[in-house]
C-alpha cells in the first residue's frame, strides 16, 4: 500500500513569513504608512 498522505516541509514561522503574514497583512501596513504622520526628522518604530 503507497503512502500519499501529504507532508509538512520547512518550518511553520517561515512559512508564515515569507507567504502568509504579508497576505494577510501587506493592505494594512500600506494603509497605516499612508496615513501616518511623521514630523521631518522624526522616526517611526513599528513593532507590532
């Protein structure tokens, strides 16, 4: 009997980061850096 059950390769954070975190995020992130208002010479530091 073949087994083709499907198999998980890698590792699940990576795969989050590289495909799923901007697909579910990328819009939002665009939206707030359109939106925000930084004075000229001031930073920002984004951490969530």
């Amino acid at each position: 009997m073949s087994d083709n059950t499907a198999k998980f390769t890698g590792t699940i954070p990576d795969v989050y980061e590289e495909h799923l975190g901007p697909l579910l995020f990328e819009f939002y992130a665009t939206d707030l850096a359109i939106r925000v208002v930084v004075p000229e010479n001031d930073r920002v530091l984004e951490i969530a």
